[in-house]
C-alpha cells in the first residue's frame, strides 16, 4: 500500500487531489466519479465551481474594500466626528440611564474612520454585483450540470427509479397494505391518521426548536442590552469626558462579546438539533429515500438558517431602530434599554458579527471534518498500528476507517449552502466575505478529498445527474439576497441620509458633506431629563446634549417630533429599495432567459444520439418487415 509505483485509482487520488499543495490544479472529476460513483462526483463539481465562481466575487469585493480603505482620509463624516473642533465640542446624551455620564463625540473617531471601509459608495456597487454575480453562478452551474450529465451518461438517467424504491424502514414499520393502481401488487402503506399524528409532533418539535433559537436570540440582545450599560460606564471618564477605550467603544464592546457568546449557543443548538431532526424524520417514517432526504433537508436547513442568521437579521435591521428618544427611550421588557447604534452607524457592528460567525463556523467545520475522524481512526487503530502489514492487511485497515454515511454528503451540502448565504444574504456590508469564502473553500476541497481517501471507508457508489433540492434552496436564497442587500444599503448603512443631506440640505457649495455630522445630531435640552433616565452627576456647564436622530430642537412649537428630513430620508430609503430590487430582478431575469440551461453544443449531441438511435431502431425494424415479406 506504500509503494509509490503502485498504479491504482485510490492512490493516484490522494497524490493528485487530496494534498493540498495540488490545490492549483483542477479536480480528476472523471476518475472521481469513477472511483466513487455520480453522487460524490457531482458535489465535488459543484463545489469546485462554486469556488472558481468565488474567485471574481473575491477580487471585486478586494477592490471594493481596497476603495474605502484609500478613501478613508477623504470621509468628511469622520473627519468632522474626529475635529477638535466639532466633534470635540459636542456633548453626547448618556448611552444608558443613570449610571453613564455624557460624552463627546470625538471618542468614537477611530470607528467612525473604520466603518468608512464598508460604509461608502462601493457597497452599493458591490451589492449590485453580487446580486447579478449569483445569477450567474447559478446559470452557468446548470450548464455546467448539463455537460457533465451527458459526459457521465446519465441524460437518460431516471433518478426517480432509484429514488422512489421503497425504504427497508418503511417496509418494516407499516404492517397495513393497499393494492398500487401502477404495478397492481400489494404494497404496504402508512394510514392517514397515522400520519397526521406523526406530522403534528414532527411539525411541533421543529416550532420547538426554532422558537427555542428565538428565545436564545432573545437572551443574547437581553446580555447585550445588560452589558452595554455596564461597558458604557466603565468606558466613560466623567470628570474629562475623554473615552478610555479608544477603538473600543461601548457599542463595538458589547457587539463583539454578544458575536461569540451568540456563536457558542448556535454550535450548542446545531449540535443538539441534529439529532432531534433525524429522529423525528425517523418518526415520520417517509415512503421513499428522495421523500427522506428532502424532510431531512428542509428541516435542517429551516433550523440552521434561524440558526445563523438571525443574530445577523437582528443588527441589520432591528438595532437602533426603535431606540426613541431621550426623555422618552423604548424598553424590553420594561426594564433594558434598547441599544443605540455608533454615531457612524450600525453597519460596522453587522460587520463584525458577520465576520465572527461566518469565520468561527468555518473554522469549526474543518477542525471538526480533519481532525475528529482522525482521532478516531488513530484510537480505533491503537492496538494494531504498530504491526506488519503481512499481520495487518491494507483491507483490514480500511475496514477499520470511519463509515462515510448515508448522511455524509448531506451535511457536505448543508455547509456550504449556509456559507453561501452569509456571502449574499449579507455581503453588503462585508465586501471580504467572498474572498474568506474563497480561502476556505480552496481548504475545503482538499479536506473532503483528503478525509474520502484515507479516513473513511469507500462509500458505496451511488448516481445522481444533479444536486437535487439544494438547486432550489439556492434560487431561493439568491432571491432573499436581493431583498436583504436593498434593506441593508437603505435601513443599516448611511448611505441614504448622506445622500439625501448632500443634495437636498447641504448649505456649502465648495464642501457639500460638511456640517452632516451637526445635521444628522439632533438636540436635547437636559433639564427635560425625566429622573430614571439623567446621570447620578449632573455636570452644570451642560444645557443640552445631542442624540442620533432628525427631531425638532426644544424651543420648537413641534418639539422632539420628527422634522421634514426624517420623512424625506425614510422616502428616499423606501424609493431605493424598489429602485434596486427591481433593476437587480430585471437584469437578473435578463441574464438567466439570455444564458440557455445547457449548452448548445451539448444539446446537439444529445441530438444527434437520439437520431442515431431512432435511425437504427428504423433500419431494423425496416429488416423485419423486409424478412416478412
């Protein structure tokens, strides 16, 4: 088995595909498929276009991000926030009651100048073509499919037959049986009743379990919205109003340390539900191996996409959005304030969240794929290692190898499908995710080969001319993204207001940005401070203070109401999310009527075959009746 000359498929496998300084070269897909059947042939496909496609998302969102880092000097928001003279003499209602002190604006300068770097024009650029970039993955995939499945011979191929076949479980659980109106034999069957009972504890346990990722959800903005007044005030130095944290603010304090709380319950939930959702799947004894797989599928991605995202969901369109106003704050609960994004905005918060999940979940998946089947084999391995070969055979080590699974691929697909939506659901505000996404994936291919060809033992070979239902999930996301990219760019980032200020309220001709920052700060007399709310020490050189929000000043007949401008951005931010989803929808649908399904070369060939066949079956049967005659 270790003799380098020995010319068999495993071998020649694992030097040219499962070592990772191959990662340049393209996968042996033909001997893939050949060695291990259509099935896993087909993911490794996938997988290697998925991460070729990456590559021009990577470099796009590289350059987008390389924009606002040289741009950054030029932000004229965190130049202003960062002035001495302006943002050093505005005084900061308390980020929570009683316990925190005012602050000047200034002491956020290093978050507003970072959040420029996802915060600025080439977001909406990049959200744009991300949009139209999954379109065309998704296009060019199914062409991609298309010749693959007439190289593989499977255009004929009817994976209903072999899908349909009853499963051994179902054939053993169901004691009752009917006549089938097709084949006319007797066939057994699951009663109605039965059923029903089966999907109403089967749909309940799943509403368990997603509402149990909601009241985590919930626990976590309650530690946020607990600790946030606890960082506040150990951050703040009321005696000179200088922050003692630097970079590190209340807000971005209390968002990184939810981010890996939030990443620790998602790995404890997604370990426990796992079980949960073969067991019911189990319980609801499916008919078929499609009907199992695609319960299975749907299950679980219902629950991991709860799972992961909603933390993410909650940032970018929950935070800071019902925070009122001082004198008049909102509570959960009646007792946590809620929290307020920086004064740059939350998008830099989305940012880190993103990255914390997306990057530990990545991390996560391959320590677990590499080493826990290695650890394994290497105990299972412990008495016998240390012997001959001749006393212990290459088949009795591969014996010993951990079993692939029905399962294997499936949770194969399920990773990388969750990746794919944190890279569009999301990218907005993190223009990196793709080029993560592309570094991990480059990792990825040589971890699954790698643990195919030695940790494993050789699953039974299986066929398949598609990814199945992930295609649809994959449409749907695409979808999704649209939407979300839009109501991000509109409601998380400043975009808008900036836009709005720079055409519709901006005073200085030479300088069309300057005075936003004053703008976009409305004003608050302290002495309307209700006593839960105003700090322990009143400082008595402060009269008012400034707080994120376009409301009338104190001595206006409409006082703390909402000014014009307020109704004129929410006007701006609604047009532009149906300006943009529908643009994004309408290329998108373009691109996809534009690039056929399957090549056209393909299609001729496919042509051709059924011709040349019809033509054969015609001569011969021409024969026959010549011979009759």
């Amino acid at each position: 088995a270790n003799d380098p000359n020995c010319d068999n498929e495993r071998y020649t496998l694992y030097m040219e595909w499962a070592r990772f300084l191959r990662f340049y070269k393209e996968q042996p897909l033909d001997l893939i498929r050949k060695y291990y059947g259509e099935k896993i042939g087909i993911y490794f496909a996938w997988l290697g276009f998925y991460t070729e496609m990456l590559f021009l998302a990577a470099v796009v969102g590289l350059i987008c991000f390389l924009y606002g880092l040289f741009t950054m000097d030029e932000n004229m928001s965190s130049k202003e926030i960062c002035d001495p003279a302006i943002g050093g003499e505005i005084i900061m209602c308390p980020l929570c009651d009683r316990e925190c002190d005012y602050w000047r604006l200034n002491t956020t300068c290093q978050s507003s100048e970072y959040s420029h770097l996802f915060d600025n024009v080439a977001t909406l650029f990049f959200a744009i073509f991300m949009g139209i970039w999954v379109t065309l993955f998704l296009e060019f995939w199914k062409r991609r499919q298309a010749r693959l499945k007439y190289e593989w011979d499977l255009v004929d191929f009817e994976e209903e037959q072999q899908q349909l076949q009853l499963r051994p479980e179902y054939e053993a659980k169901c004691t009752q049986k009917k006549r089938n109106p097709v084949t006319q034999e007797m066939e057994p069957y699951l009663p109605i009743t039965s059923q029903a009972v089966r999907f109403c504890i089967s749909g309940t346990t799943v509403l368990f379990w997603v509402s149990l990722i909601i009241a985590s959800m919930i626990a976590v903005i309650v530690y946020r919205l607990a600790v946030y007044a606890a960082f506040a005030s150990l951050m703040e130095n009321a005696q000179n109003l200088k922050s003692i944290g630097g970079l590190l603010t209340p807000q971005l304090a209390t968002s990184v340390t939810a981010s890996c709380l939030n990443f620790v319950i998602i790995m404890i939930l997604n370990f426990l539900y796992e079980r949960i959702a073969i067991w019911i799947t189990d319980m609801e004894i499916p008919r078929t191996h499609m009907e199992y797989e695609n319960r299975l599928t749907m299950k679980m991605f219902l629950f991991q996409f709860v799972n992961y995202y909603s933390s993410c969901f909650y940032v970018a369109f929950f935070k800071g959005k019902f925070v009122g106003y001082p004198g008049a704050y909102t509570y959960m609960f009646n007792r946590w304030r809620n929290e307020e994004c920086d004064p740059a905005g939350c998008l830099i918060e989305l940012t880190t969240q993103l990255t914390i999940v997306m990057a530990g979940k990545q991390i996560w998946g391959n320590i677990q794929e590499a080493i826990v089947p290695w650890i394994c084999n290497w105990w299972g391995r412990r008495k016998a290692r240390n012997n001959p070969e001749n006393l212990y055979s290459r088949w009795e080590q591969d014996h010993d190898l951990q079993t692939f699974g029905a399962l294997g691929l499936f949770y194969e697909y399920l990773e990388m499908v969750i990746q794919f939506g944190f890279i569009t659901l999301f990218v907005a505000s993190f223009p990196l995710a793709p080029l993560l996404a592309l570094m991990n994936n480059i990792l990825e291919i040589r971890v699954d080969s790698w643990k195919l060809t030695t940790q494993y033992r050789r699953p039974v070979a299986a066929k398949a001319h598609s990814i199945g239902v992930w295609q649809e999930i994959l449409n749907g996301m695409a979808i999704l993204s649209v939407v979300t990219n839009a109501f991000i760019v509109a409601f998380t980032s400043d975009m808008i207001p900036r836009l709005v200020y720079y055409y519709a309220y901006s005073e200085n001709g030479d300088s069309p940005m300057s005075g936003y920052i004053n703008n976009s700060l409305s004003v608050f007399q302290v002495s309307d401070f209700p006593n839960n709310n105003k700090p322990k020490v009143q400082p008595e050189d402060i009269v008012i203070c400034r707080y994120r929000d376009y409301r009338y000043p104190p001595d206006h007949e409409r006082k703390y109401l909402h000014t014009m401008q307020f109704w004129h951005i929410l006007a701006a931010k609604l047009a532009f999310i149906i300006i943009m989803e529908h643009v994004v929808f309408i290329v998108k649908f373009f691109v996809a009527w534009m690039i056929p399904d399957v090549p056209a070369d393909v299609k001729a060939k496919i042509k051709r075959e059924k011709y040349l066949t019809q033509k054969i079956l015609h001569e011969y049967e021409l024969e026959k009746l010549k011979e009759r005659l």
